[in-house]
C-alpha cells in the first residue's frame, strides 16, 4: 500500500524523472489545496453515505492511524532529506487525509511511429496468454502438425483371426525373443558413438519388433509355428553385438534407400509400349529365339530319342524293379504302377517327411568367419535339425532323362499347321504333378502373343497313378481334377469362358479361379496345342524344357525368358519368374493368399512370359531407332533405306545385338 506524500518535497528536486512521483514538486501546492478542500468537504459526506449505505451495500472506507502515518513520513523525510525537526513537525501538524493507493505505472509499450508524445496511455491490464485470434495485421504460420506417434504397445501378442497356438505359447516365445532383442541392444548402446546410437532401439521399438516378428511367423507359418519362433530365438541368442550392429545397419540403409527411390515398388507396374503393330512385333520376336541345341545337357530335347534310346531306357527301368530315389527327402522306395498285387500300395517306405521350402544362408556380418547353416525358407530350422517340417503319404520321383519320358509317351515335333496364323507367337506354360511314371502333366494352358488372349486352358488326367498334384505349386486340387467336366462331352471347342482371365495393353495380370474341363490324357492335350501353332510359331515361356518335356513337345522356335535374362552364374542358375517380374515390371506374380498356398495359375505365368518378352522387343526397337531405324508405311526401313521392300534389319546390327 503506498501513501501521497505531496506534503514532503521530493529529494531529487528538479532533476526528478519519476513517473507522477509521489513526492512534491513546485506547481503541484496550487493544486494540492483545493483537492484537499473538496475531499474534506466532501470527507463527512461520504460518511453519512456509507453510513446509511447503498443499494450495492455498504462500502468499507480506508482507515489509516495518524501515529503510523507520522512514523512513515519521519521515515522517509530523514532517509531523502537533511531538513531540520521542526520544518518536518510543521508539515505534519497538516491534516493527513486517507486516500487510495497509488497504482503501478503502468508498463512501457511501443507505440506507433506517429503517434504523440503526450497521448495518454491506455491503463495496464495483465498480459493474456497469446492466441491465434490475438494476432493482428499478417496472419501467423500454421504450427507444423506434430509427428505421428507409434501406437504404445504392451509385450502381449496380437490378436489374430486364427491363432496358431495357445495365447501361453505365444505369449513365452514373444517374451523368449524380446528378451534377446533387449540383450543385444544393450550391448551395441554400452560403447556405441554419437553417430552409431542412430541404430540403438528404445524400449518401444523393441517391443514393436518383437510382436511384428512373432506376428509374422503367426500368419505366414502357422502350421510349424512353435518350430520356427524357437528357431528364430535360438538364432538371435547365438547373435553377437556385432552381427546384430550389421544387421541393423543393413536395415537402416535399405530404408533410406527405399526412401530415396521413392518406393519405387510401390509403384505402378512399368508400362509396355512398342509402337509397332502386331505383325512387325513378331517380326522383332523372332529376331530373339534362342537356338536349343546346345542345351540338352540343361534338360531341353532337340531331337525326337530314338527306338533303341526308348528300349534301352525301358530295360533299366524292368532291372531296377521301381527302386527310385524320393524327391524330396531323398528317401530310396519302391514305386508300383498298377499297384501292388499283395495290398494293392502304390509305393513303399511309409510317410514322406520333408521341407518344402528352398534353403539359404543367413547373413553374416562383415569379418566374421564363423560357420552359419543353412536353413530352410518353409520353416526356418537349420538343415539337419529335423527330416521335416510336412509329412505326406507317399514318396514321388521325378526324372528328366529323355529316353525314360518317351518310355512312357514319345516325344513328337510339332506338324506343319496352314491354319496358325503367321503374325502371332503363343505363350504357354504348364503345371505338373507327381505320378508313379515321375512328373506327369496335369493342366496346359496357352495364350496369343501379344495380345494375352486365351486360347486354350484344360485340366489334363494323367496316365499313371496319382500319387501327389503338388498342389503347393500347381494350384490343381484334388477336387478340381475329380470334378472337372470332360472336354469331349461339350459341344462347345473353346474353353470355359467362367471366371476368365483377361489381358490389358499393358499386360496387367488377373487372376481368378476357373471352372476347366478336362481332357482324358496328355497326348490328347498335345494334340490342342497342335492345333495352335506350326513349326515356325515362337513358343514363349519360363523355363520351356520343363513344359516341352512335360507335352513331349520337339519345337525349335522357342523364347524362354531363363536365357532372355540369364542369370549372372549363368546355366543352370536361373532367376525364378516372379523375381523377373518385380525386377523388370514392377508386378507381382504368385501371390500366396491366407495360410494356404493356392499355389500358381499357368495363365498367369504364361501371360507373364509373354509380358518379358515383349519388353525385350520394346527395348530391341528402341535400340534399332537410336541407330536409324524407322517405321515407315508399316514396315520397318533400315537408316538410309527408302522403306517399302528394301527394309529390313542389317547383319550388321543382328551380329551386333547378338554379341
């Protein structure tokens, strides 16, 4: 509470700079008396209006003891002044009246440019806690939206539609891997440097990763779940600080370079666009066939195998009495075509336990030379650990010797056919399954080059004994083949048109489930795709030495896509279709739904032949157009040709593109 002192003159005198002081200063005595008349006049008034009070009630006045006024005055008269006692008892021998208390001066505020010095400022109101709508004149920046936080997540596992085992199981393993997580972020974030604490995981992220591990194995493995959590577990245990630091070096580098391109393969397919018409495209095609034979020592048949190759093959097989080695756990069986008289048994040795899966070598990090096993991609154990991770009833075979598939249908060259049109190319591609003759066929499909039409899919019935469709693979189930209607029963030649599948301009693959019919063997089959093609027809494909061997088909003309892109280790390494297709197309073939496989659909895989292919002839003309080439009036002029008849392409640039 502060008190007018104007009665006390001020101690810095003319020199004062205060902001209305509460001293005296000369002029303020003229003023000073008739204020203080009024308020005593005024003084008893105000009394009797408090007395009596008000409507809003009665108002409390301002008491102030005249002792602790004197004593405040002393106080500061003796403080700022050297004036003698008696001046001081004068001054205060005046009535002393209560007033208010002075307010604060209010607080400087910049003012504008041209606004007057003695404009009165406004009184002081506390500051408000700045807002959007406080602002004046520009309007204030948007604040950045905050970054999206990751979901909290507890160490719980996630909820599925279909569990693959109890919630304790899962429950123990997911604690089983984080704990490994935490034990080897640990280790890397003791002596990791300010640039390498980018790779150290907080509490969360580890939590993340341990649930999107286990979840993965949960959907894509729920048949060997158990195996393949502990299998993972057991690898990270046997992970040391530095292979883990090189592991998530790798990931990290793998996402900013995904980042950077711009998640390319998450993009829309590549597009195919020759700007050539149909007949010169072939025309092109042709240009790339690939000559087979050199090739029979990788399983392809340039030539029909002779009566004696077939007799002799025939008389290995009578000696070997159906001993053959299993496919796929390497097991030696007996196998009876016809069955077995005493139990009517197709095969011996009991139940086949195996791994569907490939295998691979897990990564190691950079220096170190431990040993790392192999493990196997349908499960994840290490090679040896078990016999396997599936069991079916019987073992199968399969053999590739030419001589011994002609044993059972001989192979046969495609006839002269004056009805295949000449400006087209077919596509074909066929899935097998296993018999007690080894690989039989069991559906062949084929499509026009390049437009993707389908002109022939069946389901083939094959001659031997069914012993396993390989449905993983072929996608032909059991009830496909028992409930197919005949191909011979329809009056109708063309294929069932019921959930068919189409091809766009740029080659976009659909698939759906077919209702096919079904022809009564595989020569009967070969017989259809006869009717499709002649001698000089390109057959385009993925590895075509399995198809042509599975028709027994002797055609020369062919365009595989194996050696169109051959792999970099060359023959008999290859690159499997689906990787050819997301490497060069950005399309995504094969696609496993759900816990079961559906397996492959020849169309589609045949449609994606073909599609490679023409991407191949795309870039061969873009190629020929950098060094002359034109189209002219349809048909294709060398550089410095008129066109017309005299086109064509040099030998120049067919040796050039060969090399």
């Amino acid at each position: 509470m502060s008190i007018a002192l104007k009665h006390i003159p001020c101690p810095a005198g003319d020199k004062c700079t205060a902001f209305q002081c509460i001293f005296g200063h000369k002029g303020d005595q003229a003023q000073e008396a008739p204020s203080t008349a009024a308020q005593g006049g005024n003084s008893q008034k105000q009394a009797r209006e408090d007395d009596h009070g008000s409507s809003d009630g009665p108002r409390k006045r301002l008491r102030v003891a005249q002792g602790d006024a004197v004593k405040t005055a002393r106080d500061s008269s003796q403080q700022g002044t050297n004036k003698t006692p008696d001046e001081t008892t004068k001054r205060l021998a005046k009535p002393l009246t209560a007033t208010r208390p002075v307010s604060p001066p209010p607080l400087s505020r910049s003012r504008p440019s041209g606004a007057a010095a003695d404009t009165p400022q406004a009184p002081f109101v506390p500051p408000k806690k700045p807002t959007t709508a406080s602002f004046t004149g520009t309007k204030p920046p948007e604040p950045a939206p905050p970054a999206a936080k990751k979901k909290t997540e507890s160490l719980n596992p996630r909820l599925l539609k279909s569990s693959p085992a109890s919630h304790e199981t899962r429950l123990k393993l997911l604690r089983l891997m984080h704990n490994e997580f935490v034990r080897l972020n640990t280790e890397i974030k003791k002596d990791a440097s300010e640039q390498e604490l980018r790779i150290v995981l907080s509490d969360q992220e580890l939590i993340s990763r341990a649930l999107d591990e286990e979840q993965k194995a949960a959907v894509e493995k729920p048949a060997v779940y158990p195996n393949v959590m502990k299998n993972k577990v057991m690898q990270y245990k046997r992970m040391g600080a530095a292979q883990w630091k090189s592991e998530r070096e790798k990931e990290l580098q793998g996402a900013q370079q995904k980042s950077a391109a711009g998640n390319l393969s998450d993009g829309p397919p590549k597009k195919i666009a020759t700007g050539l018409p149909q007949a010169k495209e072939v025309e092109l095609l042709r240009r790339i066939i690939t000559p087979i034979q050199s090739l029979s020592k990788h399983g392809y048949v340039p030539t029909v195998p002779t009566d004696n190759a077939i007799d002799e093959a025939r008389k290995g097989v009578k000696a070997a009495k159906g001993w053959e080695v299993c496919d796929r756990c390497r097991q030696r069986f007996q196998v009876f075509p016809g069955r077995r008289e005493e139990d009517g048994a197709l095969t011996s040795g009991g139940s086949c336990n195996f791994h569907w899966g490939k295998t691979y070598v897990p990564p190691k990090a950079p220096g170190d030379r431990s040993r790392v096993a192999k493990r196997y991609q349908c499960c994840g154990q290490e090679v040896g650990d078990s016999v396997g991770c599936i069991t079916h009833d019987h073992h199968v075979y399969k053999t590739t010797d030419a001589a011994r598939l002609a044993a059972v249908l001989n192979f046969a060259e495609t006839p002269a056919n004056d009805l295949a049109p000449i400006d087209k190319a077919v596509c074909f591609d066929c899935e097998m399954g296993y018999t007690v003759h080894g690989m039989e066929l069991i559906r062949l499909t084929a499509t026009a080059w390049p437009d993707g039409k389908e002109l022939l899919d069946v389901l083939v019935q094959p001659l031997g004994e069914i012993l396993d469709l390989n449905s993983r693979y072929s996608g032909v189930w059991p009830d496909d083949l028992a409930q197919a209607p005949s191909w011979a029963d329809s009056l109708d030649p063309t294929p069932s048109k019921s959930g068919e599948e189409t091809g766009s301009e740029e080659g976009e693959i659909k698939s759906t489930k077919k209702n096919l019919k079904k022809v009564s063997s595989p020569e009967v089959a070969r017989d259809l795709l006869f009717s499709l093609i002649s001698p000089s027809t390109p057959l385009v494909g993925h590895g075509l030495e399995n198809d042509l061997n599975a028709v027994r088909v002797v055609h020369q003309n062919v365009v595989d896509t194996v050696l169109l892109y051959p792999h970099q280790a060359g023959l008999p390494y290859r690159y499997g279709l689906k990787k050819l297709m997301q490497d060069h197309l950005n399309r995504k073939i094969q696609q496993e739904t759900g816990p079961k496989a559906l397996g492959h659909d020849s169309a589609e895989d045949a449609r994606a032949a073909g599609d490679l292919a023409r991407l191949k002839v795309m870039n061969l003309w873009q190629d020929m157009r950098r060094v002359g080439y034109r189209l002219v009036d349809g048909e294709i002029t060398a550089p410095g040709a008129s066109g017309g008849k005299n086109g064509g392409l040099t030998e120049e640039f067919l040796e050039e593109k060969a090399t």
